[in-house]
C-alpha cells in the first residue's frame, strides 16, 4: 500500500504516500490525563517511575528509554490537516487493485494453514484479515519509517492528547522487556502502529500470538504472527463468526431510500421484501440486521451491511475506506466485482461547501464547513431529500444544491 496519515484522513496520505493510519481504535482512558510537556529528561522520569508501579523491570524501561527524543516530524504529521475527497469508485478501484487481489490470493496459499488456524480458533476468514492487511501495509512492504519509541514519547510527552499515547507508550516497554521490540531501530508508523497489520503496542500485549512458535511476537517481520494476532484482535471487538459482513445488492427503481444509511438497520429480509437484490443470490441471512449503504447514491454501487460489518468501522472511522476494504475482502473470498453503474455526478469543493452553509443554515450539524461529504453532512443530505420530496439516499448533487 502506500498510505500512511491519521484515520480521518486516508486519502491525503494515499496521495502524499505513505500508510494508512491507526488501523486500531485509540480508546481515550478514563482516568486523569497524565503529566506532559516540560523538560524531556523529567518527563521520561515520570514514564519510569509509572512502568515500574506496573511491574516493570527498571532495566527494561532504561533500555526502552535510552536515547529517546521528540521527533518534529511526528508533531507536524499530529497537527496535519488531512483531506479525504475520493469517491467510493475512486477509493476503491485504485486500492482493490487487480495487482493487490493477486498479490493477496498468492498469500492466501502460500499461509494456507496459519489462515485455517485463524478461521477454527478465532472465527475469522482468511479473506477479512488478507484484505486488512493489504490495505494497511501492501502485505508488509510498507510499514513506515518513524522510529516507535520516539514517536510515543512525542505524543505522550505534547499535551494534546497524551492519554492515548502515554498508555501506549508504557506497552511499549513491556514489549522491550518481553524482547519482542528494539526500541533504537523498530519503525512503523508515526501514530505508533506497528508492524503488518499496523497495531498499536497495547493491543500487541493484550492480542499477541507467536504464530511460528519462537517464543517472541513479531507482527513487523513475521508474517504467521502478524495474521493470527490480528485475527485474535478482529475476534476480540466482537465479530460473529459465520456471518456476512458486506453484501453487493441491485436496487428496484421504487425504494424506501430514507431508511438507507449507516444506523438505520432493519432485518435483511425486510429489504428483501422491498425489492433489493443480492447479487450472489444468498438470502439465508435474513434475520439479521442490514444496513442498506450507497456510498454514492441510489444510481451508483449498492450494498448491504451486517453487525460485523461494525468491526471495520472500528478499524477505522472513514466510510470510504472501510467499504472499500470489506469489499476487497468479499473478493478475496470469490465475489465478482462490483457494479460499477453510473452514479449521479457530485459536487466539487466549492459546491459541497455551499451545500454545508445551506444545510447548516436548515438547522443541521454538518461539522465544519470543509467540503468533505462526512457522515454529518450525509445524514443532513438525507433528511432535506425527504423533506423537498427527492428520493433520499444521502448522495448530494447539483439539483440538490439548487432546490434548497
């Protein structure tokens, strides 16, 4: 892959080149935001101090902390201001790329059982993980630059948000005492993520599997560890083994499309009833709850979503980048490709800028005026569609634009 930049932002660092971001969710502690800032000497200090309150040795964290420094890059990367404006089209034809779908069949042979391990001890396909992890790193070719320890200490030691790095950075450590990381030359990327599936250090203590039976957990250079760790981690965030996570569906031309939308499920067989479609024909999982999602409107590629669908969306936040990689994941498991049809034509900048002042000016929280089509902006796109009469399905175009 070739991205790298903070989950909220995939497609500014999808062109910059670099990796995708936090592939795991960054849950905020609920206890006191630790000390930040100051001098660095008594700051690591206080890092010490903590690790060995939990039990480790003073010998590792001196070794973890050796030589460790604020790295500016890590800071201006923190303080970026990203941009995602690609489409879903876009997004997805450029990630899910014929050259990545071989390149990801090729790996699905060559870890045929650890893959099969994975599926019987954590109910995960092989499919799911191989598409994450050809998303995240192009399946370990690119996995960052960033020194890890010293991209730690920079962001527990800036007080922005030090209560997600800080505990991070203390895993960290652990790692080191384990002999699982060299904090003087492992890199990854600039948040912290490590390895080929881009993890963060506490989920690598609490998920971690030797999978090649060495005695350590290498999910930066061993291929087996890095597919049944994330596989452990994708079972630990709740995902349902047997079950379907995105579907591609045709539409009917007449369609309820304000019931559409990320939140808005009802059970399969309801949409089923309204005439939506599967593609592979598989309806036996109508009981349970489906989103019907269009990412760019009622004219442009359908699907249906399940609760392990809710698992990417933890993954990461972006709606773009978590369709595309669940359908990168329906293709490693036999799906053809999507229907590509032809969408209505959306808005530019400077016209989804004009429609945010319009629709904030209704009444409706879109967030900042920015030009991106967030979910905040979708939902208010939605609900002004129903209101003026328009088939609602969330996807803002010209006609809107000039009705309200």
């Amino acid at each position: 892959m070739s991205f790298l930049d903070s989950r909220s932002f995939v497609l500014a660092a999808l062109i910059a080149g670099g990796l995708t971001a936090p592939a795991f969710a960054q849950t905020p502690s609920t206890s006191p935001a630790p000390a930040c800032g100051g001098d660095l000497t008594a700051f690591l200090a206080g890092v010490k101090q903590e690790a060995i309150s939990k039990g480790i040795p003073a010998s590792a964290v001196d070794e973890a902390l050796a030589g460790a420094q604020i790295d500016q890059k890590v800071l201006s990367r923190d303080r970026a201001q990203g941009v995602f404006r690609q489409t879903f089209l876009e997004f997805s034809q450029r990630t899910v790329s014929q050259a990545r779908l071989d390149i990801g069949r090729q790996k699905l042979k060559q870890l045929a059982d650890v893959f099969s391990r994975a599926e019987n001890e954590f109910g995960v396909p092989a499919g799911v993980i191989t598409a994450f992890w050809g998303m995240e790193t192009d399946f370990g070719a690119v996995q960052g630059d960033f020194n890890t320890r010293n991209a730690l200490v920079t962001l527990s030691h800036d007080c922005r948000r030090p209560e997600l790095f800080r505990p991070q950075l203390i895993a960290l450590i652990e790692m080191v005492q384990h002999g699982d990381l060299n904090p003087s030359t492992n890199t990854g990327a600039w948040a912290g993520e490590i390895g080929q599936v881009q993890m963060l250090p506490e989920d690598i203590i609490a998920q971690g599997v030797d999978g090649d039976n060495s005695g350590h957990i290498d999910v930066k250079g061993n291929a087996p560890d890095a597919v049944l760790t994330a596989a452990k981690f994708i079972q630990s965030m709740g995902w349902k083994k047997g079950e379907p996570w995105i579907q591609e569906v045709t539409l009917p031309e007449n369609l309820p499309f304000e019931k559409s939308g990320l939140g808005n499920e009802i059970p399969a067989s309801e949409w089923f009833s309204y005439g939506v479609t599967p593609r592979d024909g598989d309806t036996k999982f109508g009981n349970l709850p489906a989103a019907l999602i269009l990412p760019q409107g009622r004219k442009g590629p359908a699907f249906l979503t399940y609760p392990n669908f809710g698992i990417y969306l933890q993954w990461n936040q972006s709606f773009i980048y978590t369709t595309s990689a669940a359908y990168f994941a329906t293709r490693l498991t036999g799906a053809p490709p999507y229907q590509k049809t032809t969408p209505e034509q959306g808005l530019d900048v400077e016209a989804m800028k004009q429609l945010q002042t319009k629709l904030d000016a209704h009444g409706h929280d879109v967030g900042k005026i920015d030009g991106i089509l967030g979910s905040g902006t979708r939902q208010a796109v939605q609900k002004e569609q129903a209101r003026l009469g328009m088939p609602a399905d969330g996807w803002p175009t010209q006609a809107l634009l000039q009705a309200l």
